[in-house]
C-alpha cells in the first residue's frame, strides 16, 4: 500500500518520485522540461494507479491529470496513493 503520507519527503522513496529523481540526476532533464520527460513519468504512473483500481478515465480525466502532472511530483504522488488506498480500502470487508 502506498502511504498515507505525514511528509512530502515521506513521497520520495516511491517509485514515480524515484523515477523523475533519477531523470534529474542524469541530466536528461533540460531546463522547463521542455520534452516533457517528467510529465510524462508522472502521467504514467498516475495512469498505471488509476488502471490498477479499475478507473476509467475519461478525456477530461486525462488533461486535468495532465495539469497536475506538470505541477508538482509530491502532489501527484498523493494523489497517486489515495486512489491505490481508496482502491486496496474497497476490497477489504467493513467492519
């Protein structure tokens, strides 16, 4: 399970953060992300999380997750363990 998160450094060990950190530490990244390198990672894994709970997205879905995408990484990444949460919390019984 991914999260909950008390921190934004509590995000930096996931994997999508990972991934964009080592894009940075490569230097594959140019100033403003101009081949949307980040974007990109961000999105996918957004994606993949949103695949994995069974979450149909629809057009608007994908440019407002787009948006958020190139917005801020540790952001993206709550979003990103709410819907695992949210998804592993709906296939336990209630109690």
């Amino acid at each position: 399970m991914v999260g909950p998160y008390q921190t934004e450094t509590d995000t930096y060990s996931e994997p999508m953060p990972t991934a964009v950190s080592a894009l940075h530490s490569t230097s594959q990244v140019r100033t403003g992300d101009p081949d949307h390198l980040v974007r990109d990672t961000t999105m996918r894994h957004v994606t993949i999380a949103c695949q994995d709970a069974g979450v149909e997205l629809g057009e608007f879905d994908h440019r407002k997750l787009s948006w958020l995408a190139e917005t801020d990484t540790a952001a993206v990444q709550v979003v990103i363990g709410l819907i695992s949460r949210a998804n592993e919390g709906g296939r336990r019984p209630r109690q």
